[in-house]
C-alpha cells in the first residue's frame, strides 16, 4: 500500500494523463452512441415521410 502511495505522489503527470484520456473516451463513445441515435431518428423519418430527399434537408420534392 505504502509503494502505490509513492507511487502515486511521484508520478502525478500519469494519474492527470491517464484521468484525461479516460474523458476523452468517454466523450468519443458518447458522440458515436448520439450519432448512432440520430442516424436511425433519420432513417425512421425518411420511412414516414418518403417525399422527402435526404440531400434536401427534409424539403419536399413534388
């Protein structure tokens, strides 16, 4: 126990390295599950509503 603490107070960059990247993991997996998210929220949009193209941004071709 006494050898992690000294380990702890003598590498400190690490603890502050490695707590960063476990946020920016965090955010990145967020950001695939809301891309995810959105992604089937268009595709049901496009099976409602078929007059709309997706290169138009939901306006209506007629």
């Amino acid at each position: 126990m006494v050898e992690n603490m000294n380990f702890l107070e003598q590498n400190t960059l690490y603890i502050v390295l490695i707590i960063s990247l476990m946020i920016w993991l965090g955010i990145f997996f967020y950001l695939i599950f809301v891309d995810k998210k959105i992604t089937r929220l268009e595709k049901m949009i496009l099976i409602d509503n078929p007059k709309t193209d997706k290169n138009n941004s939901g306006v209506i071709n007629e």
